[in-house]
C-alpha cells in the first residue's frame, strides 16, 4: 500500500499558511490547544498527523487521530449531549458537576480523556470487562444522578509508517508518499464485538435511555455498515 498525510497539526497538508506552519514547528494540536499527543511507535517522537489518504485517486481523507474528533472545544460531547438529554445543558468534569447542577437547574458530568476519568462497565456473567470512551451523566437541580449515555469512538488504523512524508512536512511542506495504508479490517474485526457487547450491557441499565453512541469518520461507519450486511 502506498497514501499520504492529509492533515498534519490540524491543517491540511496543503496549507502553508503561517498559522499551519506555526503549528507544526510548535507540534501543538489545535484541537485541543496541547501538545500533539500522537507518537510514532519506534521512538517515542511526536507524529502531528490527524489524517491519511491512500494514493488511488478519489480515496477519501479519514481521521487517524481520536483528538481531531474532539475539535471546536469538544463540540461533540455537546451534540451527543443535546440529543440523548433534549436539551443544552453545561458540561463539566466528574464530580465537579453536582454543584454545577445544584446551580444551574441541572448539569451533565462527564468522564473521559482526562474530564473525569473513564468508566469501567458492569460485568457479565462475572467475566470480562471493558471501558467505554466517555460517560455522559445527567444530574437533577439536586445533584442525583438522572439518566445517562455512553459514546465509543473509532478512527482508522494505519499500516506502514509515514515517517518520510511527515519529516518533507516539517521540512518544507512538501507532500510526498508512503507506505501508510489504511487497515480497514482491523478495524472492523476490534469495534464491532466492542460495539454489539457494550450494547447489549447498556441495555441492561435502566437509567441508559439513549443508548449507546458511536461516533466515527464517515469512511469508518461506511465500512462497519457494509462489512454487516448494509
């Protein structure tokens, strides 16, 4: 297999701008407003690529990085939020929700990627277990707990290595192919077991009202609906 990096720090491999450029040589992810946290495997150094593409004309771009999903201030905790609960409502790590609730008529509290830690699911039939991505926990004016949801999310995993075209990126943003591909089975063969087990769990839970949440790169849901049959 041979594709490219797409994006790169947050900008699309093609953008030179000053504020691409600026990102790169800092390795800050805009995402979040950190630091890149995406390494490369062999020697620990920090990747910066949010997003791959494979060389045969008209392949889409897909998120390689879980950060690039949590842009615009994790704007998607909101939308996930807004629709399983009916309506806005302020956003806050853990624990540190139930005052916020108290406060302001109600409040969701949220565990996950360094919010409020993550949340380890019921077990079944006393074996196994497995975490979920993120809690979305919907607390009354009195702080108790009221309903809550669950999100997974899955990027692409890649083949190969893009060590080459990342380092002409750094250099002078020249685009140049690599050996990364896009590893669509492993992929399907991780998440679908996780996705049908976690639901099935969730089910069971009387205060999980809307189910559970998957949030993809449309090219991943794509695969995963078609590898089910449609």
């Amino acid at each position: 297999m041979a594709g490219y990096i797409s994006e790169f720090f947050g900008y699309r491999a093609e953008d030179s701008s000053v504020e691409a450029m600026t990102a790169a040589s800092r390795q800050i992810c805009p995402f979040l407003g950190t630091q890149c946290t995406k390494v490369l495997s062999r020697d620990r150094v920090i990747s910066g690529v949010c997003a791959v593409r494979q060389k045969t004309a008209g392949s889409p771009s897909v998120i390689c990085c879980p950060n690039r999903i949590y842009a615009e201030d994790y704007k998607m905790l909101h939308l996930v939020s807004r629709q399983a609960f009916g309506r806005d409502f302020g956003l806050y790590a853990g624990r540190a929700a139930i005052e916020k609730a108290k406060s302001e008529n109600g409040a969701v509290a949220v565990f996950g990627h360094g919010w409020g830690g993550e949340l380890r699911l019921p077990q079944r039939a006393g074996t196994g277990s497995y975490f979920v991505d993120w809690v979305l926990a919907r607390l009354d004016q009195t702080g108790e707990l009221v309903e809550f949801t669950a999100i997974e999310v899955q990027t692409i995993d890649t083949t190969g290595n893009y060590r080459e075209a990342r380092a002409a990126l750094l250099e002078n943003r020249s685009i140049v192919s690599d050996t990364v591909g896009l590893n669509w089975e492993n992929v399907s063969k991780r998440i679908i077991p996780q996705l049908i087990y976690k639901g099935q769990v969730l089910q069971r839970e009387d205060l999980c009202r809307a189910g559970l949440f998957f949030v993809c790169p449309k090219a991943v849901y794509d695969r995963v609906l078609n590898r089910l049959g449609g």
